[in-house]
C-alpha cells in the first residue's frame, strides 16, 4: 500500500470551517502535498496562497490522521493538520471548484459530503477540544 502525505489547514471564522472542493463530490479542508525539500508549514503557505489567495499568518499543530485516499484505493492518506489564521479576501484557483463555510448544525446535518478523515476523526476531535 502507498502513502500520501497531506499538509491541511482548518481555518474557523464565524463558528464555521472552511471546506474546499475540486472536481470530486467529497469536500475537503484546505491544503496539499509537500514540493520536494519543502516543509509543512511552507507547504500550507504556498497552497493556501495557490489555491485560495489566502496569506498563511500563524499555524499550530493539531494531530495527523489517515485514511484511504479517495483518489486511489491503493493508498493510504496521511493529513497533518493545522489550525491556521489567515488573512485575505478568498478567490478560488484552478483547482477549487467551490468553498464552503460549514457549521456545526450542518455537520451534524450531513449538508457537505466530506473525504473520511475529516468527517470521521479531524471534526470529531475539533468539537472535543472546543475548536468548534
């Protein structure tokens, strides 16, 4: 089995968690794959900027979580999460197709289909330490 290591960020604004979506149906918290030499906090700050426009201004560690990857069912995806603070005024790039600012009712609602890790572990463990 092959390993993907992902490097995400969980920004909270309003009481709400921004998602983000590519081509697939699942959503997802925003971040990706590090370059070669780079760095998980380098990598967070490229990707936010890639992909959201969004300027990385601090990031704290929050745990890792893995799961089957929903590209590939041989691989196994590990995410390193931060909770991040950002600033700037988001606009997609071309990989985001959507975002979405999701609420606690709406989680609980099932409203956003969500990749495994985040809906099962990285949600969970946010309303257990009053993230969210």
């Amino acid at each position: 089995m092959n390993k993907r290591i992902r490097i995400a960020a969980i920004i909270i604004k309003n009481h709400k968690i921004l998602l983000v979506k590519g081509s697939a149906k699942e959503y997802w918290t925003p971040g990706g794959k590090r370059e070669e030499g780079e760095s998980d906090l380098g990598c967070l700050k490229r990707e936010l900027s890639e992909e959201l426009n969004l300027k990385l201004v601090s990031a704290k560690f929050f745990g890792e979580y893995s799961a089957p990857s929903f590209y590939n069912a041989n691989t196994i995806s590990e995410s390193h999460i931060y909770l991040a603070k950002v600033t700037g005024k988001i606009k997609t790039g071309n990989e985001i197709k959507k975002y979405a600012w999701m609420s606690k009712q709406a989680y609980k609602n099932n409203k956003y289909p969500l990749i495994t890790a985040t809906r099962d572990g990285v949600i969970p463990d946010l309303i257990k330490a009053g993230y969210f």
